[in-house]
C-alpha cells in the first residue's frame, strides 16, 4: 500500500458520506449530481494546494522578490538580508556590472551561475576547455570554471571570483562559501542575514 492509499480512503469515505446524505434526504437525482460535483471539485482544489504548498511559496518569495517587497538593506558597510518565505536568503547582485538575483548558500562550496546569466554578464564559459563533474545536493552536474571579474553584493565586492557556469542551473544562480569566506563575518539574527565585509 503506498502513501496515497490512505488519503484515497479518507476523501472516498467522506464522498459516500456526502451521497448518503442526499440519499437520506431524498434530493432529486440531478439536483444530487450537481451538489456531490462541486464537492469533489472542492476536495479536489483543496488537495492541489495542501501538495504544492511548497513550490507556491517560492512562487509567492520570487513573486515578492521581483516587486521590492523583500528589500535587502545596507547599515554602515554592513548588508542585511531578509529570509524569504521559502525559509532562503536572495540576494539583489551585479556580476561584472549586470544585476541579477542570487541564493546565498553557505552549503555551496563555490559561486554557480547559471550559463543564461554568464552571457548576459560576459562571463567567459569558454575559460576552461574541459567540463568538470560537481557533487551537489540536486545530484552531480557538469559545469565549466569561469572567473567572475566583480561580484558586487550591496557595498560588498569581491574580484576575480572562481565561478562554475552549468546550464542545468537553469536560472538559479548561488553566491558559495567562496565569497562568503572572504567576509570579515556572516551571520544570521532572527530572519535576516548580516553580510560584513572585511575593513
């Protein structure tokens, strides 16, 4: 029996529920067809946002995101991040000039950008002649080294940044431990991440 059984169980004895009680209560047939219709329709909307209530919430952080309603701040020379609602910090960056948004990853050993955001940033993917293997959480990848010339986060700026470019990427792009080790320090108060830079 598979994890879907039991959920099948319980909406098919709530329908037989629902019928018998028009059944009890002698509705016409068609009259009965109409009303058990909507519940199933009911069951069934409810069901598609309980399972995807996940991927809705980084929907709604990317939606927030692109409006400005998650605004990253700068106090001294200090920048400060607000967590998201898919429980991520996303970063407003320019990489050699360009803006992009960014996923700061403290699991990331290096900065990944994706092979759409190099072109537009003239990100050199042809740097190295040879792909390379990565072990991520998603699975292994191919991906080829780059280097960033200016990575700018807010105030913070690191140059000539050891990049990978892959194109399984795909519009994801990660600010790693490779930046984030250049910091004089990064933490998180509360639900927001203090990135300060080294005087």
């Amino acid at each position: 029996m598979n994890d879907t059984t039991p959920n099948a169980i319980y909406y098919g004895i709530w329908l037989v529920l629902i019928v018998s009680a028009f059944a009890v209560r002698r509705v016409p047939l068609k009259s009965s067809l109409k009303m058990a219709l909507a519940w199933v329709g009911i069951f069934v909307v409810a069901l598609v946002i309980v399972s995807g209530r996940h991927q809705y919430a980084a929907m709604w952080s990317s939606a927030t995101a692109f409006l400005g309603d998650e605004e990253q701040s700068v106090t001294g020379s200090a920048l400060s991040v607000p967590m998201a609602d898919d429980g991520h910090f996303y970063v407003s960056a320019t990489i050699n000039g360009v803006t992009t948004r960014m996923l700061v990853d403290s699991g990331a050993t290096s900065t990944m950008i994706s092979a759409e955001t190099a072109r537009a940033a003239n990100v050199n993917i042809e740097e190295s002649p040879f792909p390379v293997l990565l072990d991520t959480a998603g699975g292994p990848i191919t991906a080829r080294v780059s280097t960033i010339h200016k990575l700018q986060l807010g105030p913070i700026h690191v140059d000539d940044l050891p990049t990978y470019i892959s194109p399984t990427m795909g519009d994801t792009n990660v600010v790693g431990m490779n930046f984030l080790s250049k910091l004089k320090s990064w933490h998180v108060e509360g639900r927001t991440l203090v990135l300060q830079p080294k005087a």
